[in-house]
C-alpha cells in the first residue's frame, strides 16, 4: 500500500505543520517523506506535527525517515538513506530527545506503530499526543 500524505499550516500560538500520514511508511516510500519534510523546512517550517492517525504499518526505513525528520528540524542533514543498516543503528542510539521533542511531535499513532516507537527506543526523541488539537496546543 502507497504512503499518502497531506500538509496543512495551523496558526497556533506558533505556526505548525501539520503532515498526516496514511497508509504505510516503507522502504518504497520513506525518501520522499524525508524529502518533502526538507522542502517544508526549507520554506520556513520550524513546527512541525506528523498526525499518525491513519498510518497503518511501519517498517525500519519509517523509524529512518522519523529520526531524519528530527535531524531536519534541528538544522542537520537527513540519515544517509544509502548507509542502510547503520542508518538504523544510528537511530537506536540517538535518543537525547533536546529541541527536537519540541520542533517534532507526533500525535495518534496506531497501537503498532506505537509498539515500533516503543521497541526501537525511537519515542523517547517525540512527544506524543492522543490527538491533535491536544498535540497543536503543545507548541
């Protein structure tokens, strides 16, 4: 199944992105996440919320993207996406957490997503919320 995504720009006590994910995150699909997440912060966006509601599966190159989208909004490059097995090994060790818990938070991920984040030590880098007006009133 395809990843669908939509972007939306919320006025909130700062301005928030708003990127919903959809379907699955997979190695078919995470680099253009990863990408568009680049563009967005290229044009200016410094808030940014990725509402899990409707992503169903995620497999290790979703826990790549995530932990490239942190990097991104902390001014950094993305995880090399060719480095495979290192990329991921990088993100099991990179759980500080810092400005990123606020410049990306998450919100209504499925239960085994969530299960995923958990497993992967991955959720400690996220505040999560149980929805997103919840997650928008955070920033």
């Amino acid at each position: 199944m395809a990843l669908e995504t939509t972007t939306e720009q919320v006025d909130a006590r700062v301005p928030v992105t708003v990127v919903a994910l959809g379907g699955e995150l997979d190695a078919s699909n995470f680099a253009g996440l990863v990408e568009a997440v680049q563009g967005l912060y290229a044009s200016g966006t410094r808030h940014l919320l990725l509402d899990l509601s409707d992503l169903r599966f995620m497999a290790s190159s979703g826990l790549v993207a995530l932990h490239s989208i942190v990097r991104i909004l902390d001014g950094q490059s993305p995880d090399d996406a060719e480095a495979g097995w290192d990329a991921l090994h990088a993100v099991g060790h990179d759980t500080s957490g810092g400005s990123s818990q606020t410049a990306v938070q998450l919100c209504s991920p499925q239960p085994g997503v969530q299960r995923v984040l958990d497993r992967t030590g991955l959720s400690r880098l996220f505040r999560t919320h149980p929805d997103r007006q919840a997650a928008i009133s955070a920033f």
